[in-house]
C-alpha cells in the first residue's frame, strides 16, 4: 500500500485541529456540547458517544475489523485522489475517514493519495488517478460550490475569472468520470457542487437537510445484489444523520442499495422524511464511468464494524471498474 500526502497538511486538517484544540484547551465545553447530544437521543434511548480524533485504539478497531484482501482483484493498479477539504461545514468524521481509506488501501485494491490541492482537478492530473473520493466536501452556503470557495483565496482572479474557472473545473470532472472513470461522495461529500443540477444528475441527488443525529436502521434495497454481500441479509442499525435530498434525487436515476427504515427514525425526523422511499446509498453509471454514493456515516462508531467497511470496499472497486455488478437505474 502507498498513501500519498499532496499540499499543506495543515490546510487539510484545518476544521480538524481546531476541533481538536478546542477538546484539549476547554473539555468543560466538550463535555456540555456531548451531554447535548446525548440527552437530544433520550426519546430513542440511545446514548451517543462524543466524537473524538481517531486515537491508535480507535485506528486499530479498524484495523482488525477491515478486510484484508479485495472481493476481486484489481485488472492494473489503481490510484485514487482522496480529497477532504471542507470549505463549509467540517464534519469531525473526516480524519476517520481518511483512516478508513488508507486501512482499505492495505488490501491492495487501490493505492491513496490524499490532497486537497485545487489543481489537482485540471485534467490532465485528474487523469492520472482512476477516481476520486470526496471526503465530507461540505462547501460554504453562498455558492455550493468548492471550486468557487477555494478559488475565493486566489486574488489574482477577479470575480467574472474565478465563476468561469470554475465552470471548467466542474466541466472536466464530468467529463473524467464519463470518459471511463470513477466518483465517490462520502455523506457530506455530496455537497461538494450541490446548487449544480448537471452535478446532482451524475451523482443522483444534491443535499437537501437533514434532522438531528440519531440512531437509524438501514434496510438493504436488492439483498441478493453483490454489492450488498457484506451485509449477509441484514439490516444494519448505526448513529447518523438521516440524509434527505433534493434536485436530481426526486428522478431516482439511479440503483438503489440502502434505504432507512422510517419506522426507527425519531418523531421529528419521521415527519420529515414522510412521503417517499429514503435512500441513502446507491450506484449508477455516467457515461463509460461509475458513481458510488454512500450517506453512512457521520459517526465514527459506524466504521468499527466489519460489513461497512467491507461494504466501502465493495463501492469503491465498483467505481473503480473492478467489481462487475448491475447497475441499471431500478427504483421499485
């Protein structure tokens, strides 16, 4: 395995250290904004752990629990772009996330490169890898857009420069994953372009809202698809946020994995999501290319256990070309 580090780590890890910061510097605060949390659960009794920087023990549940070799073989080596800058709303899970790929990394399957470096969106760097994973990319309410929010810092642009650079930038990531390669948003990552309709059609929805953290039960859509084989026939029950979603979603062009179970979902988040079938991960070709979108999750917890990881795995070698499954739009 090799895992690559581009630009400014610090850059990269910026909401994180913060976080991080603030737990060491003021704990009386932490342990208020925890006992929060958890007492905002207390209709499911259900406690929810704090949300802590992934710790050696937290690296080695991990560990233990990830496969240790692909479901398939990869045809040639793979690389993929790990990008987890959020210009927007920072979601503590990122660094977890980035511990998950580089376990994953470990089976062979795909080698990581992490960066957050806005050039490596010019396609012909963007060509180089085989896809590109966007970790919790939430991105600043004013545009929606990350290459607008990051170009923001560029003043060798002017406003009219900047908007069009963009556009090309969202243009030539279309075009990478229809030409034959792979995408995948984790949770928050949807957000990454989420006011672009022809963004929202290739990854099947933009983010729309979501009710308060809590504990949910997912129900496999297709159990016998193979992308589902990590889960054995069951449901899976895990602390996060229930996703709700907007724009291309209300089409469903896309195959169907994951969906909540409405009857675990707190009163207010019920409501909320009443109405319609609530999907929370799915797949769906765009071009000759692949889209693998997966909700779960905001928690760390839910990485602790063996049919996601492995079920990550399963994704990202579909949206790498690797593992051949159906994934013909089908809503039922």
């Amino acid at each position: 395995m090799l895992v690559i580090q581009i630009g400014n780590p610090e850059r990269s890890n910026k909401c994180t250290s913060t976080r991080l910061l603030l737990f060491i510097m003021k704990p009386t605060l932490i342990t208020i904004l925890s006992l929060a949390t958890i007492i905002s659960a207390a209709a499911q009794k259900v406690k929810i752990p704090p949300i802590l920087p992934p710790d050696d023990a937290w690296v080695a549940k991990v560990v233990a629990a990830a496969p240790k070799e692909p479901r398939v073989m990869p045809a040639k080596p793979r690389k993929v772009l790990v990008c987890s800058l959020a210009t927007g709303y920072c979601h503590d899970v990122i660094p977890h996330v980035k511990v998950v790929m580089d376990t994953l990394a470990k089976t062979g399957a795909f080698e990581v490169t992490h960066s957050d470096d806005i050039a490596m969106f010019e396609p012909a760097k963007l060509a180089t890898f085989d896809a590109v994973i966007l970790n919790n990319t939430c991105t600043k309410r004013e545009h929606r857009n990350w290459f607008m929010d990051v170009l923001a810092e560029d003043k060798s642009l002017n406003p009219k420069q900047r908007k069009q650079k963009a556009a090309e930038l969202e243009k030539g990531l279309i075009e990478y994953v229809e030409s034959g390669k792979g995408i995948v948003a984790v949770h928050g990552g949807i957000v990454f372009l989420n006011n672009s309709m022809e963004f929202s059609r290739m990854m099947g929805a933009s983010f729309e809202k979501h009710p308060k953290l809590q504990q949910i039960t997912l129900r496999l859509v297709e159990p016998e698809h193979p992308l589902l084989k990590a889960f054995n026939g069951k449901p899976f029950t895990h602390i996060d946020e229930p996703y709700l979603f907007m724009n291309a979603y209300k089409e469903k062009n896309f195959r169907p994995l994951l969906d909540m179970d409405l009857g675990s979902l707190d009163d207010n988040a019920r409501k909320a999501a009443a109405g319609d079938q609530r999907f929370v991960s799915w797949i769906r070709p765009q071009g000759k290319g692949r889209v693998f979108y997966v909700s779960p999750s905001h928690h760390p917890n839910t990485y602790e256990r063996e049919e996601m990881l492995q079920y990550y795995l399963d994704g990202i070698q579909y949206a790498l070309g690797d593992l051949k499954v159906d994934d013909t739009p089908k809503v039922k």
